[in-house]
C-alpha cells in the first residue's frame, strides 16, 4: 500500500493546498513572507512527516517517532493560523474555523493512530 492511501496524508494534502492558497489570496502582502511562509512550511511538514513515518512504519519505535513530530507540526501549524487571525492578517472567519477544526481533527487522527500502535 502506498502512503497515498493513508488517511492522515490525505487529510494531510488537503490542508496543505487551501493553507497554501489562503496564503497567495487571503493575506496582506507582507505576511506572505513572514507567517504566511512559515504555516506553508509547517503544514507541508506534517504531510511529508507522515511520509517518512509511514516508510519506517517496520520499525514501530521510529514510527510513532514520526508521527509525533507531525503532530508537533500540525500543532505549530494551528499555532499560525491562530495568530494570523488574532493579529487581523486573515480576517476571513468562515476560512479560519474551518482550517483550524480541520487541523484539530487531523492532530486528533494522528494521534489515535500512535497510540494504538
């Protein structure tokens, strides 16, 4: 199976897209190089995190290793999207509840899955 089919990557993806375009479209220009850089960076961490977790998925300590890392990533990325909000970067309520249940939703799922492990 590839990591494609994974859940958690899939959700993952989403998030990186509609992060990343809410970046381009949402932001006042200076934030697109400031926080704006750093929650793309933070979301295409979780996703390629989970990546690299589910290539040593054989070795059960180093997977959950990875998964906690995305989970720190995903965190890092709510962590940004809250204070782009907070600081009126992103003004745009309706998108930054709906990312950010989505990423507590995701952090959630990745968790449940490290914990059975």
């Amino acid at each position: 199976m590839s990591y494609t089919k994974v859940e958690i990557w899939q959700i993952a993806r989403e998030l990186v897209i509609d992060i990343h375009k809410m970046t381009l479209c949402k932001l006042p220009k200076f934030e697109m190089f400031e926080e704006g850089k750093q929650i793309r960076r933070s979301i295409k961490s979780v996703k390629s995190t989970i990546v690299e977790g589910y290539g040593r998925r054989r070795y059960k300590q180093k997977f959950i290793k990875f998964l906690i890392y995305a989970i720190a990533s995903n965190d890092e990325t709510t962590d940004h999207l809250e204070t782009l909000f907070e600081t009126e970067s992103l003004t745009d309520q309706k998108l930054y509840y709906d990312l950010s249940e989505r990423l507590d939703k995701l952090g959630k799922k990745i968790e449940s899955i490290y914990q059975v492990s």
